[in-house]
C-alpha cells in the first residue's frame, strides 16, 4: 500500500502542514504587530513635533503682531518731529 492511498497519513501529513504554517502565521503577526507599534510611536512622536511647531509659529506670529504695533506707534509718534524734516528735504 502506497502512502498516498492511506488516509491517515493523508491527514497527519496535513496536520503537520497546518501546524508549520501556524507558527509561520504567528511569526508574521507578532511581526506585524511589532511594527505597527513602532509607527504608532513614530506617529505620537511627529504629532508632537508638529505641536510644538505649531506653537512656535504662533508665537512668532503673535510676536510679529506685536512688533508691528509697536513700530506703528512709534511712527505716529516721531511723525510730528519729522515734519519740519521733510519739509527742509522737500525744498531743497
């Protein structure tokens, strides 16, 4: 009797077959699952970054916002001491 004529050794073989593939299949999701670990940090990691830089850009604009005022302030200010200025530049 062959050994593919008995249904048994049939079976068993496609157990062990099932049994390889199982740890193959396990290997590869504890793969998998390592690296999407790896991208979640990544990512809560950029998400920080990206926070932070948010933030600087905001100040920065708020400082900008405030410059300008300032620098606003001031021109209205020296303004009237500047006329006598212009005036003499203007005539010559």
């Amino acid at each position: 009797m062959r050994a593919m004529d008995c249904p048994l050794l049939q079976i068993e073989q496609i157990m062990f077959e099932n049994q390889v593939l199982t740890r193959h299949l396990a290997k590869i999701q504890e793969r998998c699952a390592t690296l999407l670990s790896q991208r979640v940090r990544e990512i809560n990691q950029l998400n920080q970054v990206i926070e932070f830089l948010s933030d600087e850009l905001r100040q920065r604009d708020q400082r900008i916002c405030f410059l300008e005022t300032k620098l606003q302030s001031l021109r209205l200010a020296i303004s009237p001491a500047l006329e006598p200025v212009m005036d003499d530049q203007r005539r010559e």
